[in-house]
C-alpha cells in the first residue's frame, strides 16, 4: 500500500465526521487522495521514516504525516502542525 492510500484509509471517516466546513459535502476516497502532495521525507539512521503531505486544505492546513520503518512499512497517519 502506498502512503497517499494509507493516509486515505486512516484519515477520510476523521475529514467526512469532524473536519467538514459549512455546507462542505462528504469526500470520496479518490478525491481524499488527490488533494495530498508530499512535501517532505525524513529518514533516520535506524530505517523509521516520516513523510510529510500538504493537506490541500482537507484539515484547513494542517500537515498531514504518515510514519513508517524499513522492517515494519507504513504504521501511522496523523495531523501535525
């Protein structure tokens, strides 16, 4: 599974039952998606890896963050910032 899917997984129910403005309708997977653009990568010397995303504006920007390692693959998404 790829970051932007599992941040899709992990975050859309949050975005479609907390995070949606006055007279905002529901958001789909694909659109979810589609509006994330990775704006960094962090690597550490032991393989645990941080990728960062700007929002487009999903959570009225604020940084979306998908934590993983080499051995384990992706293990979080989260809001930051």
């Amino acid at each position: 599974m790829n970051a932007i899917n599992f941040a899709t997984e992990r975050l859309l129910v949050l975005k479609n039952n907390e995070w949606l403005g006055e007279e905002e309708e529901q958001i789909s997977p694909t659109e979810f998606g589609d509006r994330l653009s990775l704006t960094s990568i962090s690597i550490e010397a032991g393989g645990d890896f941080i990728l960062d995303f700007d929002d487009g504006n999903l959570f009225w920007g604020h940084t979306i963050t998908v934590e993983g390692s080499l051995p384990d693959g992706l293990t979080d998404a989260g809001l930051a910032g």
